[in-house]
C-alpha cells in the first residue's frame, strides 16, 4: 500500500475533530499496517537561523543580474 502522509496542528476543536475522523476512516491491515504518530510539534528553524537563511539570500540576490534586451 502507497499511502500519503497527513499531518495535522492541533491548534482549534475543528482541526481536532478531522484528524480523529482521519484515524477513524483509515485502513486496517495486518500485513501492511499503519503507523499513527502524535507528538509536539517542531519548528523547522529558529529565529538565528531564519536570519542567517535570509542574509545569504540576500548576498545571492544582490549577485543576480537579468538579461534585459
């Protein structure tokens, strides 16, 4: 079986409620079972790092030219 992976931030009642519907609805299967995972949320990049991405695209930005006819 080929199956998407969901993910879901349980921040309100609602986004609560669609992903116990999602659990409800998914397929059993003993050979190819699925796996649930619920943990706290991770950032993918801190503040620092946010502004060190953003710097050097910037320093590569300003490096870029177009080829205006």
């Amino acid at each position: 079986m080929n199956f998407k992976p969901l993910t879901y931030l349980l921040k309100t009642a609602v986004q609560k409620a669609a992903a116990i519907r999602t659990i409800d609805n998914l397929p059993l299967d003993d050979e190819y079972p699925l796996e649930v995972l619920i943990r706290e949320y991770v950032k993918q990049r801190t503040m620092s790092q946010n502004s060190y991405y953003w710097m050097r695209i910037t320093e590569i930005a300003e490096q870029a030219w177009i080829n205006a006819v």
